[in-house]
C-alpha cells in the first residue's frame, strides 16, 4: 500500500477577536488528495479556520505548515502561490458533464 504525504499541517492554531475565541488550538493534517468536510452549528469557527489556512486572517497562536513549509505569516497571496487558496463555492458531486444549467 502506498504512503501519501502529509500536506498540510495545523498545530495548535487559534484565533482570538478580543476577548472571543472564536479557534482554540486546532491541531489536524490533511493528506494530499483527501476531501475533507469542516461541520458545525453558526459561530463554531468553520469560516475563521478556513481563513486561518488560507492567509485571510492571522492566528492568534499555532502554525500552519503546507508541504513542509512554515507559511504561518505568509498572507493570502503568499500563500496561494504555494498552492494554498480559499474557494467561495462547492463542487455538486451530482452535476455531471451532460447537466444542463438554465
């Protein structure tokens, strides 16, 4: 069986708006080619994780590391010419390529 590499990486990252803790030491990996799902109630942090990973905002506290990079302070730029970027829309896994959208 082959052995995927670790893509990225979030080691205890936080985010805090004042006195809100809105992430509070986050830890996961993520293997290249894995599709993965963040799931919460309104206001769990889903959206501040994901622009945590992808440079929007600055973490409180942990790292994020993408390929065995450090990119922690690298804005959203930076980071999307590593690879990493932050998409406002979903794939529909029921669409297939004979679909007609009107």
């Amino acid at each position: 069986m082959e052995e995927k590499q670790v893509s990225l990486i979030a080691t205890g990252i936080s985010k805090r708006f004042n006195a809100f803790l809105a992430v509070d030491h986050v830890d996961f990996e993520l293997v290249g080619g894995e599709a993965v799902g963040i799931v919460g109630p309104n206001g769990a942090g889903k959206t501040t994780l994901l622009n945590l990973l992808s440079g929007a905002c600055s973490p409180s506290s942990g790292t994020v590391s993408f390929c065995g990079a450090d990119v922690t302070r690298l804005d959203a730029a930076g980071r999307c010419r590593r690879g990493i970027a932050r998409s406002r829309g979903f794939i529909d896994s029921s669409a297939r390529p004979t679909s007609v959208v009107r």
